[in-house]
C-alpha cells in the first residue's frame, strides 16, 4: 500500500502562484510514477503532469509553460509549481502514484485550488 498526503491549495488571484506538495509513505520504493490529476465541477479527472522515477516529464498542453512538477526522491514528495495560475485551472487537485508490481494507482484525498479576483 501507498498512502499519499496532498497540501498547498488555496484562493489565489488570477496571474498568481501556489506550490502544491504530495507526500508519499509505505512501499514507496515501488512507485515508478507520480503526477497530479486535477478535476473541475462537471468535468472528468484530467492528467497535469508526470514525473518518473527516472525524471522524465509529460504535461497538459494547457499547463506547459506554467506549471512544473519536480520530486524529491528522498523524502518521497512530488511537487507542482503553478505559476501564472488562471480562472480555469479551478478545481481539485490530486496526487497519484503508481507502481508496476502491482500494477496500481494511488490516489490522495485531494486539495483544492481555487483562481479568483
């Protein structure tokens, strides 16, 4: 089992900044991938970003350039910089793992992000 803890959400204003954070415990050690999904009233969950164990990155179109997910494999946190943050980026974001054997996905609780003036 992997349990993961989401925080960093907030009101912030149009044009604004937040750091989320997603802290990962128990078989850490077979996680491969770790990235955050985000997912608005009405909408489906959608992929943010990702990032390998490796390093390797795949974001949104609609976030590149804005956002940045980093992790420190030591302490088992993944990170998502979100910079110029838009009304439409609004919704709850979740962090999620997943490991190979077994072939499974984590998720945390979720945190909200709210961008309005």
């Amino acid at each position: 089992q992997v349990h993961l803890v989401e925080s960093g959400g907030d009101l912030v204003q149009p044009g604004g900044s937040l750091r989320l954070s997603c802290a990962a415990s128990g078989r850490t050690f077979s996680i491969r991938a770790m990235g955050w999904y985000r997912q608005a009233p009405g909408n489906q969950r959608e992929l943010v970003a990702v990032i390998t164990t490796g390093g390797d990155t795949n974001y949104a179109d609609s976030v590149k350039g804005r956002f940045t997910i980093s992790r420190d494999n030591a302490k088992n946190t993944v990170y998502l910089q979100m910079n110029s943050l838009k009304a439409e980026d609004t919704a709850v974001y979740y962090c999620n793992a997943h490991t190979l054997i077994p072939n499974v996905d984590y998720w945390g609780q979720g945190t909200q992000v709210t961008v309005s003036s």
